[in-house]
C-alpha cells in the first residue's frame, strides 16, 4: 500500500485497493474530496 489515508468506508477504500493494483495513481485533494484517482 502507497503512503495515502485510508478511506473510513471499507467498500471505497477496497475500490481504491483495486484500483491502484490496476495501475491508477491516488492524489491528495483540496477542499471536500478525500482524494482522486487518477488513470495511466
């Protein structure tokens, strides 16, 4: 796991998981969103 917060829901934070396991990339975000994700 890359350094980035969990998300406090665990069906997010799995979609997460599997997303950076497929190669998309987690940024912090400003202001209300938790975070993004980003494809390659």
């Amino acid at each position: 796991m890359a350094n980035r917060p969990r998300h406090p829901r665990k069906e997010i934070e799995a979609a997460v998981e599997y997303a950076i396991h497929c190669g998309w990339q987690h940024t912090k975000a400003t202001g209300h969103a938790w975070g993004m994700l980003r494809c390659p």
